[in-house]
C-alpha cells in the first residue's frame, strides 16, 4: 500500500491500531463470500458440504490478498472523506 494518496496526499500510515477495526471488515467480506459461495455450490448445484469446504478453504487463500485490501479500503472510507482537488 502507498504511503500515501497519488490524487490527494491523503496520509495512509495512520496511528497504531488504527486498521485493526479493517480485520472486522475482512472477516464480514469472508463470512459474505462464504455464504454466497455456499448458495451457489450446496443449495443452487446440490454439492455435497465437504466438496464446498475444500472449494471454499482454497478459493479464500486465492482471494486472501484482495480481502485484504478491499477491508483497509472499506475502513479508510469509513473515517476518510474524498475531496475534489481544487483546479489549478
């Protein structure tokens, strides 16, 4: 991740601590993907739960990264407002 923003200088190297609360958001996205993947596979295609599990375990470890960074994205959005840099 940048230090900081390219458009706005906005600073992402918070104070300690400051995205634990993403790993709260990382968790919601996998719990969201879980179910949804579990929809998809066990109620929409009648697999069998451990086929979902094993599909499930490897596809997160694939998405892992992209978790990662779309929950610090979600976070800094929560605390963070975008303001449009002013025309030179």
């Amino acid at each position: 991740m940048h230090k900081n923003c390219p458009v706005c200088n906005e600073d992402f190297e918070r104070e300690t601590g400051y995205y634990y609360g993403a790993m709260f958001a990382s968790y919601a996205l996998t719990v969201i993907f879980g179910v949804v993947v579990f929809v998809i596979m066990c109620v929409v295609f009648n697999f069998d739960a451990m086929t979902y599990l094993v599909v499930f375990a490897i596809l997160q470890l694939l998405l892992m990264p992209i978790f990662y960074r779309v929950s610090r994205l979600l976070w800094i959005n929560i605390f963070v407002r975008y303001k449009q840099p002013l025309k030179e």
